[in-house]
C-alpha cells in the first residue's frame, strides 16, 4: 500500500520535537497527539493487508476544505473516509448517537465520532463529484477503533465500526470487496485530492474577448468591395466627396469604435482577513504562561550553581 502521509509537526521518521509537540497541543489540543500514535496502528495493520493498488492519504486537507481528514483510502473497490477512535472504555453507537457507558446509562460524548466521519465522508464525495465523479455516490465512513481496550455497543449506526481485533477482518474485506474503479481513476482522484487543476485565469480570458470584440470592430469598418471590382482598378473619387470610412458624413453616420475590454470593479480581497490567525485560548495562555516559569527557574537555579562554583 502507497501512503501519502501529511501530518504535521512530525518529520519524515514518524517521530515529533518536544518543541513540536508543544506546539501541536497549544494549537490542537492534548488529545491531538494521541490520536496520531492511535492512527499509526490502524495504519500498519492497513498496510500489512492491502497491496499497492491502494494508496492511503493520512490527514490531507483538500483544496475548498478548513480540516484535515484524518484517513482517506483510494483503491480499485472504492474510496473511503475513516476516522480513529484513540479513547479507552465503553462507547454506545446508535444510529447518529455516541456517547460513553457509565454505571448502565450513556452519557453524550463531544466531539460525536459518528456524526463527525459522517460528514467528512460526504464532503469528499461532492469534492470528488465536482471534480467530474459525478456517478461516485458511496464514498464509506468507517470509525476505526485502534486501542484493545475500546469496546462499543453499536445498534445500526450511521457508519460502519470497526473494533479492534476486526482491523485486519475490515482490511481484507476491503481487498475482496467488488472492483468499481479502474487503476487510471484511482491515480486521478489521488491527483485531484492533493493538487486539483487550477481553474482557468478570468483576466486571461477577459483579454481574449475584448481582443476578438476589437477585431470585430475593426472588420466592420472597413466597406464592403464588390466581387467584380477586385480585380479592376480603383475608380477616383468625385470631386467635393470624401471617401467612405474615413470621419461622419452628411447623411449623420458615426463611424464604429473599437470595444473596450470590461473594466474589473470587483473589491480587491484583504489579504490580512485570509492571514488571521486564531487567537489562543485560556487554557492555552495558561499552559503558555507556566512553561514560560518553569523555563525561567531552570535558568536561575543554573545561575545559582553557575556563580556558587565560582565563588568556591
């Protein structure tokens, strides 16, 4: 299996800075990292069972989109969305309802896994329709269970769920699964995924038209020679008359001007409303604030040692 791996803040060996790890859950959040290592399970397991006519796409984000989709799978029996379930315990799946099992009754679970691949799935889908996949109509939605120690009551959820120690069952029912693309198709939705075709330039076309328009206007100032006078000789013009095309004449006839390309009053987009970044939150100060004075005692207990050393 191909995988095409965009994660962020992790280098080409799989492994993450204290820096960036830092990084990553001021802008992520602590459970962030957890999912990550969650995800590199499932994808070993995936690995292991698929060929390379399957390529695996890991947390790419597609153009027109504001969030990363965790897992996306492009294969000869089809496409598919799959999110990982990184939290440990008793979950309930019923229907678009997820929530977690505590003393026999469930509590509503946030972020809802099941509502949330759901619409993942369905955001690639009209992607890919638009992209010109217009008879792709069942992109799946798997939630991958990566932990032993994950189990979930499913009662007809809106997606499929995938326990554990089904990961490798779930692989090679995708392999078995009946072949609805082609290896051309699966190479371009990769393609299309990670760099769709750049739309065509409006100012380039603009130009084209108003320079066909100016042509036209051109041909149609100049007059009509009849069939029989190509080959003869220019007759002279009466005397008091002007020849025709050139300025108005007496009867009122205004000569054809050129047409003008259209002028663009579209606003200009602000750049700096496309370049905000969010601002951090409480807990993210906070956290901020505290390494920033665990940093600063570390300097000065060093200095302490430092100068007590040079004093003896």
């Amino acid at each position: 299996m191909k995988i095409i791996d965009q994660t962020p803040f992790y280098n080409e060996n799989g492994e993450i800075s204290l820096m960036d790890r830092t990084k990553a859950v001021l802008q992520n959040g602590a459970g962030w990292i957890k999912e990550m290592e969650a995800q590199k399970t499932v994808v070993t397991v995936l690995d292991k069972n698929l060929d390379k006519k399957y390529t695996l796409l890991r947390n790419v984000t597609p153009p027109g989109m504001n969030a990363r989709i965790p897992l996306i799978l492009v294969g000869p029996t089809g496409v598919y969305v799959m999110s990982v379930a990184s939290s440990i315990g008793m979950f309930s799946a019923r229907g678009d309802q997820w929530g977690s099992i505590s003393s026999g009754s469930v509590v509503p679970q946030k972020p809802n896994l099941l509502t949330r691949c759901e619409r993942m799935a369905r955001a690639v889908q009209v992607f890919l329709q638009r992209q010109g996949y217009s008879d792709l109509n069942n992109v799946e939605a798997v939630l991958l269970c990566a932990d032993p120690a994950t189990n979930v009551d499913s009662v007809r959820p809106i997606i499929r769920v995938v326990m554990c120690d089904a990961l490798e069952r779930f692989a090679i029912t995708i392999s078995q699964s009946r072949i609805i693309l082609n290896p051309e198709s699966c190479f371009d939705i990769v393609n299309r995924i990670l760099t769709p075709p750049a739309p065509p330039d409006t100012k380039l076309v603009e130009s084209a038209s108003a320079s066909a328009a100016a042509q036209t206007a051109e041909q149609a100032q100049e007059p009509l020679v009849p069939a029989f006078a190509m080959g003869g000789p220019e007759p002279a013009p009466l005397s008091g008359t002007e020849p025709a095309g050139q300025g108005s004449n007496e009867t009122g006839e205004v000569t054809p001007q050129p047409a003008t390309a259209p002028t663009d009053t579209t606003p200009p987009v602000e750049e700096a409303e496309r370049t905000r970044r969010p601002s951090l939150t409480r807990n993210q100060w906070i956290l901020l604030i505290i390494m920033v004075a665990i940093w600063v005692i570390i300097l000065l207990v060093l200095g302490y040692l430092i100068a007590r050393d040079f004093l003896l």
